[in-house]
C-alpha cells in the first residue's frame, strides 16, 4: 500500500523539477555579433543601470517589498564580485532568460521580463559597455526573502506564467517606426512597466493596468499613471513629455522627484529622436485608469 503514495510523490517531485528547471537558448546566436560600445552606452543610459546599481555599479541598494528584502547586486567588471568574468552567452541569459551562469533562477525584482524584449545586439552592446567601466570589489550581501518566496526553484513557474518576451497592447505589426521605437525602449531596456503598472499576489505584471501608476517599489508613494487617461498624461502634449524626459520639469513647472530622479537624469542623456519616440509611444497607448 505504501509503494503507490511514494510513486505518486517521486512524480510529482520530478514533475515540479523538470517544469521549474532554468532554461537558456544558449549562445549560438551571438556568435556573429560584433559589440558596439558607443551603442552600448546608450543602452546603458536607456536601462538606468546606475540608478539601481550605483554610479560605480558596485550595487548594494537595499530594496523593500512584499516578499522580503532585495539587495541590487555588483555589476562592474570585477571578477570576483561583479560580472567581470561572466561570457557573453552568460550575460544574455541572464539579461533575457533571467539565469546565472551558475544555472540559478535570478528574482524578477532584476527586471529582465522587459529586457527579454531587448535585441541580441544590444544585449552585446551592453556587455561591451560595462566591461570598460573600472571594476570594483564589493561583495553585496544575499536577498532576505520569506518562505515560500525564499524558494528560488519555483521561480521556474512563475516564469512560465510571466516571462514573454512579445510586445504588449499595440498590435505586433506597428509599422511607424518612431512608435515601434518607443515601444522598443520603453517595454524593453527602458522597463518603464516595472514601476509604473501594478502586480498581482505573485509580483506579476497585470496587463490590464499597462502603465496606470503603482504603488511605489521603495514604499514611498507611487509611480503615477502614465497612459494618456484624465488620470494620467491626457493633458500632457507629446513635446510636453520629451521636455520632462529631457529637463525633468513637468508643464505645470513641478519639478521631477523621487526614484524618477535618476531615471530622468539617465533618459536625458539620449538622442533627441528616442526621447520623442517614448513620448509618442506613451501618447498611442490605450488610456488606463488607475482606479
């Protein structure tokens, strides 16, 4: 009687293994790639990488949430602490597959379900950038997650719900290609939904609330409603909003403020031509209430 209880079980354990297991498309494809560095800084700007990970990259930031507590790690090019030895193929998958290169699931507080939608190029062009950055040693203490979040495996199902990599709301053949620039920056190295749409029990994005304002990941406030509603930028024209991307002043001449700081201060520095395509991206999307 005994035998079919634990049956039951090895299966249920082996099916949980295997649906839960990391998966990483390899690098095959990278092999051509030539990196960019100059395109690489861009991105690098376009991601706000410092604002989470330092100016340095040295990491440490502690961040707050339902699930426990998020240290940002090192991401300079120091080989024992940062990312200084990772591969290519190793950076690819874990800016889109969200994998270390030891084999481990990374926590989705790393936001790459958006930079799952980044280019393979760019993805490279990244990696070249940071790797002339000066490496710096700091060792950045591990995460403080309560059980079951504290379970890293089960991300792999959290993955199979939430990670894709396919534009979001406007139809996948937009073919202006100042709108389908904007997408591309703002869902993918941009991760403008990361802060700016609210998530489910399970920390998943609710597409229903694309863009619709937050509450805030720092637990101070909230990330507002950026869709063009009468709760959000309706009023806001599309110079309006490459201005503030731009200068950080608001058409009421408010100033930008809190975790938006850094982020404006990194936006600034990219081409005019991008700044507009957030902006006319932002302007298409289907308006959103934030109620």
């Amino acid at each position: 009687m005994w035998r079919k209880p634990i049956l039951l079980a090895l299966l249920l354990a082996a099916g949980f293994f295997w649906l839960t297991r990391p998966q990483t498309p390899g690098s095959h494809d990278l092999a051509n790639l030539t990196p960019d560095v100059a395109n690489g800084e861009l991105v690098f700007h376009a991601a706000s990488c410092a604002a989470c990970h330092g100016e340095d990259l040295r990491g440490g930031l502690e961040l707050a949430s339902p699930f426990g507590l998020f240290r940002v790690p090192n991401i300079s090019p120091d080989a024992e602490t940062g990312i200084g030895g990772w591969t290519l193929g190793e950076f690819h998958n874990a800016m889109q597959q969200g994998v270390s290169p030891a084999g481990r699931h990374y926590y989705p507080a790393f936001p790459y379900t958006s930079y799952a939608r980044m280019t393979a190029q760019d993805v490279a062009d990244l990696k070249a950038y940071i790797d002339q950055q000066t490496p710096v040693q700091n060792l950045v203490a591990g995460h403080e997650l309560a059980f079951p979040w504290n379970i890293r495996r089960g991300i792999g199902l959290w993955k199979r719900r939430y990670l894709d990599a396919r534009p979001q709301l406007l139809p996948a053949d937009v073919t202006d290609p100042v709108l389908s620039r904007g997408r591309y920056l703002a869902e993918g190295a941009g991760h403008c939904t990361e802060c700016h749409t609210a998530r489910d029990r399970f920390g998943g994005i609710l597409r229903q609330r694309w863009l619709a304002g937050a509450p805030s990941l720092d637990g101070e406030g909230a990330a507002p409603n950026i869709t063009p509603h009468a709760d959000g930028l309706a009023a806001w024209s599309l110079k309006d909003i490459t201005y503030y991307l731009e200068k950080g002043f608001t058409p009421d001449f408010d100033t930008v403020g809190g975790s938006m700081v850094k982020v404006q201060e990194n936006l600034a520095r990219l081409p005019a031509g991008d700044l507009e395509a957030l902006a006319v991206y932002l302007k298409s999307l289907p308006p959103q209430s934030n109620n």
